[in-house]
C-alpha cells in the first residue's frame, strides 16, 4: 500500500464515522418525535380552520358588498389579504402532506386552496419549494437565494454595475418596499412558470383555476365599486397579500448562513444551522402561519402545524446536547438582521454570514 493509501485510509474512516454519527443523531430525534405522537395527523383542526378562513373569505365579500361606495372599501381590502394569505398557509401545509394520509389528497387540497383561493400554483410552488427544503441557503441550489431584484450573496452583487449596483448597496433599505410587489410577483410566476413548463401534472387545469380566480377578482370588484375606489381596492390587497406572505418566509433564512454549493453537511445540522425560529405567542403563530417554528417544519416538514410548538423544545433540547446551534430571535429582531445582512451583501463583503461548519473546516 502506497503511502498515500495509508494517509487517505485513516482519513475515510473518520469521514464515515462522522456520517454514522450525524445520521444516527437524527434517527434518534425522529423516533423522539415519533414517539411523543407529533407526527400524527391533526385532520380534525385542519378541517376546522379551513371552514374558518372559508367564512372568513365569503364574509369579506359579503361585508364589501353591504358597505357600498365608500374609501372605507380599503380596509376590507387588507381584511382580504390578512384571508387570503392564510390559505397561502393552508396550501403550503396540504402541499407538505400534513393534513391528509394520502399524496394524491393534499396535492387536490392543495390546488383548491392554493390555486382556487389565493390564485398560486401548486405545481409551481412545489417545484420551488422542494429545492429550497433539500438544500437551504446553499448557494445556486436554493431557489429563494437564486437570481432577482436583490443579491442574497456577495457572488450575485459583485456582478452589478451602473443603476443596479448603486441599488443593490441600498437593497436592504427597499426589502420591505418590495415586499409590496411580491403578491403580483407570486402571481405572474405562478402563470409564467405553469405556461413554460409543459410536463407539470395539471397545468392546463391549474393555469384555468387561477384564471378564473383572478379574473373573476377584478371583474367582481369593478362591478361592485367605482373605477377610482376598485383600482385602489385591488391595489391594497395585492400589496397587503404581498407583505404578509414575503414577511412571514423572509425572516426564516435570509440572514442565516451561506453555504457553498459543492458544500456537503448532514440534514440534521442543513436544517438546523441554516433556520430561524422566530418567538411570539398565538398571533404570530397566525401571522406566520406556524413558520414562525422553522427549524422543526425544515426537520419534519410532513409534522401538522398545530404539533409544531409542541415539538419545540424536545428539539432545542436535543440541538443543545449535540452541539448544534439552534438559533431563535424576535420578530423584529430577524427583520433587523435580514436589512443588515441585504446591505451587507450589496457592499459585496465576503462570506457575510458564513456557514459556521465550513469555516470550522477551514480552521
């Protein structure tokens, strides 16, 4: 055997002990966690809810039409949005299989309650979603760091010259004014991406709900309100939609670790290292729709929503005892953290926020 052979020997076998290690780490938080019943399904509440946001939504309509010519139309505007963003929520947790047993049930719930009332694309959404939970803040893998207005690491901001870079050194600052945008953003993406790609299951049908939905939407309010008071009504309403779904994702990762895309880590510290819980009590539980919990939904993403907080601190315990930081912030807090970090980026610093199992290697 070569001396060579004789270095690299040694040198696997730590490699595979350390990967026996980290998988038999989160078997046994799996089989904690299976153990207390949190995986089990919570049909019974996700029913419940559902039936609340129904009635929410058709007493919103209701509300719009018996209150008439007025600009006081605006605030069930934003009334509409707070609902439809909730079954942004409840298509996010059907899409991840939380509600019922069977895939072929959450993926048409998921339709009815994504494409049918908040006008997105389940195909979509799931496509990009998946890419994100496999490899979280991993650097041209992770679809929600990939290219757009705003460069989420220094590589994409370095690239930017003229008007772009002058914005992109100021991008945090216009985090939160962009946010207004992000409901018509989520909207066109969801048509754009249903139209180009024709090997997505459905699309046709899809493509028809959301049609329907949007269209119908305008056409009801125009017919219901003055031009003037009907545009403004639509306009709150995609901006309100825009900021509550942008602001209950954004604070989750951005911010946290950047890892490099031939970086290899074991998924339990992935999704862990990369994740922000965010603290509150029940409205922000409401206004997060439970991702305010986003280190226990990155580990179980199939765990109902309502198990989420009970799982909390069996996990923190457990992160505490292996040795993995589990990083949990305020609201206000993690928006803080995600300007800062965004201004970071468009000053095209380096490694900003560096992932933590990297720069231990490089030591």
């Amino acid at each position: 055997m070569t001396s060579s052979a004789l270095e690299a020997s040694p040198r696997a076998a730590t490699v595979r002990r350390a990967r026996d290690r980290q998988v038999s780490e989160y078997a046994e938080l799996s089989r904690q966690v299976r153990d207390a019943g949190l995986l089990n399904r919570r049909r019974g509440w996700y029913l419940g809810v559902i039936a609340l946001t129904v009635a929410a939504f058709a007493g919103t309509w209701v509300a719009v039409v018996l209150l008439g010519d007025t600009w006081w139309q605006l605030a069930l505007a934003a009334v509409l949005a707070v609902v439809c963003t909730q079954f942004g929520f409840l298509g996010h947790d059907t899409a991840h299989r939380q509600v019922f047993a069977s895939h072929a049930g959450n993926a048409w719930a998921a339709r009815v309650l994504s494409c049918g009332f908040a006008g997105l694309s389940y195909g979509w959404w799931m496509g990009k979603h998946n890419k994100h939970h496999n490899a979280p803040n991993q650097v041209g893998k992770d679809p929600d760091i990939g290219p757009g207005p705003l460069a989420f690491h220094p590589e994409a901001a370095r690239g930017r010259t003229g008007v772009a870079a002058w914005f992109t050194r100021r991008q945090g600052w216009a985090f939160f004014p962009l946010l207004t945008l992000e409901g018509v953003a989520l909207h066109v993406a969801s048509i754009q991406t249903l139209w180009q790609r024709k090997d997505m299951p459905h699309r046709w049908l899809e493509l028809g709900i959301i049609g329907v939905r949007l269209a119908a939407f305008v056409a009801i309010v125009f017919l219901l309100l003055p031009a003037g008071i009907a545009a403004a009504f639509i306009g709150v309403q995609l901006a309100v939609f825009g900021v509550l779904l942008g602001g209950s994702f954004a604070p989750n990762h951005k911010g946290m670790p950047l890892v490099p895309e031939q970086a290899k880590i074991d998924f339990l510290r992935r999704q862990v290292l990369m994740s922000r819980n965010i603290r509150g009590g029940r409205f922000t539980d409401l206004f997060m729709g439970g991702l305010n919990y986003q280190v226990e939904h990155h580990l179980f993403p199939s765990m109902p929503r309502p198990n989420l907080k009970r799982a909390q601190p069996l996990v923190r315990d457990f992160c505490a005892r292996s040795g993995v930081v589990y990083t949990e912030t305020s609201l206000l807090g993690s928006y803080a953290t995600v300007v800062k970090y965004l201004n970071q980026v468009g000053l095209a610093e380096r490694d900003p926020f560096s992932c933590p199992l990297v720069r231990q290697y490089r030591v």
